[in-house]
C-alpha cells in the first residue's frame, strides 16, 4: 500500500502508525510479519485498502459493515 501516493489512506493517520521499535524492525527483516499485522487490521477493523482480503471496500479502503468515523472541520480560520 502507498498511503503516501493515495491522499484518501494518508489523511486518516496523517501517514503515521503507533508500533513497538521492535514490531518495527521486525516488519524489516520479515514480510510475513508485516502482513500479519495487515491481517489484523482486517479482522479487528475491515481495513483492506488493497483489496487483497475482501473484494470490495469503500473508497476510504474499509470493507461493509466498518465504516470509519470522519471528522470534518466546518470552522473556518481566520
């Protein structure tokens, strides 16, 4: 995933993840890794931006039944 290239997954962590230094690391030396925490965020969330555990999501990448909560700014600054 390129959350970076894709603005609509970038803006819902602001392109950043909460992981252990650890977790991190791991993900480096071991992809399978990685996509074990992809599995999670599937199962815990519906999160499958990829398209690669459920064929269809909405456009912010969430599967049927998970929709993320939006928040928007209707103040404007001055």
């Amino acid at each position: 995933m390129h959350a970076i290239k894709d603005r609509k997954h970038f803006t819902q962590s602001a392109g950043l993840i909460a992981t252990h230094p650890v977790a991190d690391a791991l993900c480096d030396e071991f992809p399978f890794f990685a996509w074990l925490l992809r599995v999670e965020s599937f199962r815990r969330f519906g999160y499958d931006p990829d398209s690669v555990f459920s064929p269809r999501q909405d456009s912010f990448g969430f599967t049927e039944g998970h929709a993320c909560e939006r928040i928007a700014n209707d103040t404007a600054r001055t």
